[in-house]
C-alpha cells in the first residue's frame, strides 16, 4: 500500500482522506509525515522526498505552515474545540506555501464521538488542496461513518530483523546485543522495543526459560511451578504486559531449539544461552515443536482478549 501511495504522488492523486491502521510504534506517524514531505518537497523525485531541504526539515521539525498535526496534548481527548480550531477552520484555506495542505490527526482514536461526528462532512467533501491523515492503532474504536469515508492504509508489526536495523541504526545507536534483547520482546514495534527495560528482560527471559525447562522434563508439578513464576511480576509492572513479553521470549527461545537443530547454534538470537538450550534440543522434536509454537500463539491471543495471565500461564504450562 505505501507503494501505490508513493505511485499516488508521482501521478498526482493521493486520496484526500486517509486511515493508517496499524500496531503501535511501528511508523504510522512516521509515514504519514513522510507523505506529507513527498507531497510537497520541491526536489521529490519518483515519489520520495529528498528528506534535506528546507521544506522536508521544517515538515520533520513540525514547523511548516500546510502540514498540521492535531493530537491530544495535556487533554483527556480531542474534542470538538481543537479539532475546529485545528482543521476545521483551517482546512479550507489554500496551501501557504506548499502544494497541499496535510492534516494529521494522531491517534484518531482519542477523537470523541461528538468531534468525529464533525468531521464527517469534511472527510466526505475535503477541500481540493487538502489532505486529511488519521493515524490509530485502534481503528475500530472509530464511527464506522469515519472509516467507511478513508482509504485505509494498513501497517503491520516489523521483523525482528528490521527492528534490529532500526535500533543499531545512526538514529537510536544502541549496542547489536541489547538490540536483539529489546526486539525479541518488541512485538514489531520500534517504540515498545525503545521503552524495553533492560532488567525487565533479564527478569522475563528467566520466567520463559524456567517454563520451558520444566516443559523438557513433563514433570506436571515442576510445570505449575513455572507457571506461578511465568505469571508473577513485580508491582511496578503489569502482569499482562509482563506475560506477554514472557511469551515472546518464549516464542524466541523455541525458535532457537529449531535453529540449533536445523542449522547450528550460530543462528539462534539468545546467543548467550546456547550451552543451555543445547542439551533441550533431543527433547524438542519438530512434532513437539510445532505443537509448543501453536501453545504460545494461543497463549497470546488469549491474553490479547483478557484472559487472566495466571490462568493463560497454567495453560500454557500443561499444554507445552
């Protein structure tokens, strides 16, 4: 979809009402601005803004007089006053400076009901000149007026891999080895693997890695133990992100068993556990494997629907 968008501002037809859905902190924001410099940078070539110029900076630095970003700030939600004074009354005038006027409203989903009930005619009927952006994670926490209007743009979670590139990148600088500790339980988000606390890690990868020996050995008490201890956190934290960062690990940790076996212990991503996951890998046959990733999925997507983490951790254990 992001290549028909850049296809769109080559031809001159980028829709005027836009949805980017997506997980958190996996560059909707980022990609809405991007547009935004492709649309109006004046030394764009195939699509793509040149990212130096005056114009691209000043976009990236918010300082830009047709490009717009409307978020929540200090308020519990946006409503319908700043959204008028925002957009609104804005979004009528003519490009100052630029070719098109870019509205970004980010997240969309703080909108209240009544502020989205007022900017359906506008999302219906933009303005030629402009362009509106909404930006959220959850777009079914909007009128279904709102998002039948937009064309929908969807992000999904990045690859481990590329969360890695990203956080050894110029940008963020970090160090390969914490790189990888923070994209495993990153869930493809570039933001949660930045916000990733390093004890925090070591805590979680403890809890998968003590679950999934007590799996190796089918010993069902030793399995509930680790279960108990799969689901506990400290009280600073909340146990359903905890155990969520724990299944991610998890998922991890099977993948190595897999890569050890399959292709040697230099593909595995906890490459400081090797000399212990080794001796698993006899006990983790493909059957048993395939079965287990199956387990973990499961886990998560009882855990993403409410689920108690204790109970999602018990089950876990006896099933793995």
């Amino acid at each position: 979809m992001l290549e028909l968008l850049r296809r769109a501002v080559i031809r001159g037809s980028v829709p005027q009402s836009l949805l980017f859905a997506g997980p958190e902190g996996v560059g909707k924001y980022t990609a809405a601005v991007a547009l935004a410099q492709a649309i109006n940078c004046p030394q764009s070539t195939e699509g793509d803004a040149c990212g130096a110029c005056n114009t691209c900076r000043r976009i990236a630095a918010g300082t830009y007089t047709d490009v717009i970003t409307l978020d929540r700030g200090d308020r519990a939600s946006i409503g319908i006053e700043p959204l008028r004074d925002q957009v609104l009354l804005q979004i009528g005038y003519r490009p100052f400076e630029g070719r098109r006027r870019v509205f970004i409203i980010d997240p969309a989903d703080d909108l209240t009901p009544q502020a989205q009930d007022a900017l359906l005619k506008t999302l219906e009927e933009p303005p030629p000149a402009a362009i509106l952006i909404l930006v959220t994670a959850f777009p079914d926490s909007l009128l279904g007026t709102i998002r039948s209007r937009c064309r929908r743009v969807r992000f999904g979670a990045l690859d481990e891999d590329d969360v890695v590139r990203v956080l050894t990148g110029p940008v963020c600088g970090l160090d390969p080895v914490d790189a990888r500790h923070r994209a495993l339980v990153a869930g493809g988000s570039i933001a949660r693997a930045l916000a990733a606390d390093g004890k925090a890690f070591v805590d979680d990868r403890a809890a998968a890695l003590g679950l999934l020996d007590a799996a190796a050995d089918r010993h069902l008490p030793s399995r509930l133990k680790a279960a108990a201890a799969f689901s506990q956190v400290e009280k600073k934290r909340r146990s359903r992100e905890a155990v969520a960062s724990r299944l991610a690990i998890l998922a991890s940790l099977l993948r190595d068993l897999l890569a050890i076996d399959v292709r040697g212990p230099g593909a595995v991503a906890n490459s400081d556990l090797v000399s212990h996951l080794e001796p698993l890998v006899p006990k983790f046959p493909a059957d048993r494997l395939v079965a287990a990733f199956g387990a973990v999925r499961r886990a998560e997507a009882d855990l993403a629907r409410y689920a108690s983490p204790k109970i999602v951790a018990d089950l876990l254990a006896v099933t793995l």
